[in-house]
DNA sequence: CCGGTGATGCCCT
DNA sequence: GGGCATCACCGGT
C-alpha cells in the first residue's frame, strides 16, 4: 500500500536532510502563512540528547508513532517547538524545525511575533512555533492534513547544505546532526 | 557586537 | 526538586 508519507519513514538523518526546503502550509482563520524549512536537527531514541531516549511516556509518545505527524513538545515554562515524526511505528525519531524562510502570510507572522524585525520571525525552533501559531493543541497532528501541511519539494543540492553539531543541549552535544541551507539568511544564529 | 541571565511551567526522577 | 532541543533584554566593550 502506498503512503504520501513514506519518504518520511526512514533514517532519522537523511530525513532531516531531505527536509530542507520542504514547505510548511499553515491555515489560520483563513489565511494561509507559508514558509519554507531552513534548518533541521535529527534526534532519535538511541541518542542521549533524544526526548525518547528514555523510553516512550506521555509526553513522547507522539515521537513514537507513525512517521508524518507533528510532536509538539512545551519547555522552558515558555517555547513550544515543533518536530516531524520520522521512521517506522514504534521507532521514537523526529526532526525539529529549527528555522523557517517565511514565503508567504507575513503579516500573521508579524502579529504573532509581536512586530519583530522580519529576519526574526523564523529563526529559531520556538520563533517559528510563535510564527505559525503551533501549540500543544496540535501535538499528534496528521500533516497530510489542514489547517498544518507538510509539502515536499525537489531535493536540495548537497553541496548548499550544511552539517554542524545541534544547539542547545547538553547530551550527545558531539553528534552532527544539525543541517541548514548554506547562506539562507533565515537561519538560526549560532 | 557579545556574553550573561532571568523568565516560567511541566515532565520525569 | 532538577533540568530543560529557548528567547529577549541588559550592560560592558
């Protein structure tokens, strides 16, 4: 049987990868904001720095089903951010959105970003949340389906894309597993 | 420009 | 009760 989503069930690390320049298609109230993803970070349950290292629970239990769904997690008693869920049933991998290039709807991301410059409406995991308007209300969400949309685009060149170590934790902290577009402005800053 | 830090809630130990 | 896949602001340079 044929999935819309079965490029998404494979190695954690080349689903990152192949996710960049993908397009994110979110509707709210009726206006589409558009972007495309910048910047990716791999994690998976073998890996220290990985929310399913630990085992399946409640908060990682999205992480832990089937590929092409959205794991929102909450932390710092403030962020959301947002993954897509990678491999196979039962396997806990996702790839966090870290940077966005926004394309389209810039005025909702300017209101929900509360009037930031706009090289600072996407460029970051909890900035693009901010941006889109993801919260906990979608963890789990299918985005085969509206009002979140994951679209795949042509593969981007590997010689524009970049592999560093992740941000921002504390585990594993050698592990390359981060990937962004060479030179694409929206890119977190390091 | 850059490093340090406070905010703030939830999950897991 | 510790620690967080972060962000924005502050002050010194």
């Amino acid at each position: 049987m044929s999935n819309a989503f079965e490029w998404l069930s494979g190695d954690v690390v080349a689903v990152a990868k192949r996710l960049l320049g993908c397009v994110i298609v979110r509707e709210i109230d009726g206006v589409r904001v558009v972007g495309r993803i910048v910047e990716t970070e791999a994690y998976h349950q073998t890996d220290a720095a990985s929310h399913s290292y630990r085992g399946r629970t409640p908060r990682t239990d999205v992480m832990f089903g089937p590929a092409g769904h959205l794991y929102v997690y909450f932390t710092y008693g403030m962020h959301y951010c947002m993954n897509v869920v990678t491999g196979v049933a039962g396997e806990g991998s996702a790839v966090l959105i870290r940077a966005i290039e926004p394309l389209e709807g810039l005025g909702v991301m300017r209101q929900n970003r509360h009037n930031r410059p706009d090289i600072e409406l996407t460029n970051g995991p909890a900035k693009v949340c901010q941006a889109f308007a993801v919260d906990k209300t979608l963890n789990g969400h299918d985005l085969r389906q509206p009002p979140l949309l994951l679209v795949l685009q042509p593969p981007i060149d590997e010689t524009t894309i970049t592999q560093t170590t992740r941000i921002g934790i504390s585990q594993a902290v050698e592990m390359p597993w981060r990937f962004y577009i060479a030179n694409n402005p929206f890119v977190s800053k390091t």
